[in-house]
C-alpha cells in the first residue's frame, strides 16, 4: 500500500515537473520574443534619430538661406532708401533752380517792359 502511494506521489511529481518543463519553455518562448520586438523598436529608434537628425541639417541650412535672403533684402532696402534719398536731393535742387529761373525770368521780363 506504502508502495502504491509513493508511485502515486511520484506520478503527481512527475505530471508537475512536466507542467513546470512547459511552462518554462512557454516562458522562454515569450521572453525571445519579447527581445525581437525590442531589437526591432530599437532598430526603429535609431532609423528616426537618423531621419530626425537629417531633418534638422535641412532646417538648419533653410534658416541661414533665409537668414542671408533676409540680410540681402535689408541691403536692398538700405541702397533704395539712399537712392531716393539721393533722388530727393536732386529733386529738391532742381526746384530750387527751376525757381531761381522763373524768378529771373520774371527780373527780365518786368526790365523790359520797363524799357
């Protein structure tokens, strides 16, 4: 009877020793699985550091071209700005001497009809 309960005991042992056998090997299953989704999003996160990285060299060099477009305009506008300035002078000076014509002009005029 001793003999029937001990191989009973050893059955029941045995049946958990294969269950505990499957359950590690399901465990080591999910645990290389679990390493390729890691490996795979690591691999993802070094090709968006890359692209990220890309992405702002190329935001980098738009922003000096904007910024030396910007500081060209700003030229531009300078030269414009003492072009008219210049423009306004030579203006100014012509009128004063279409002035100083009409004002000889009229001295004429009033010391011939004075004659």
């Amino acid at each position: 009877n001793a003999a029937a309960a001990a191989q009973t005991q050893l059955a029941a042992a045995t049946r958990r020793a294969a269950a505990l056998e499957s359950d590690v090997e399901a465990q080591t299953q999910a645990a290389a699985g679990l390493r390729r989704k890691i490996s795979a999003l690591e691999g993802e996160k070094g090709a968006l550091g890359v692209a990220a990285e890309a992405r702002l060299t190329k935001l980098a060099s738009e922003k000096a071209a904007a910024e030396a477009r910007c500081e060209e305009l700003r030229r531009a506008a300078e030269a414009a700005a003492a072009h008219t300035a210049t423009h306004s002078e030579f203006q100014d000076a012509a009128t004063a001497r279409l002035a100083e014509v009409e004002r000889a002009r009229r001295a004429l005029e009033g010391g011939r009809g004075r004659l």
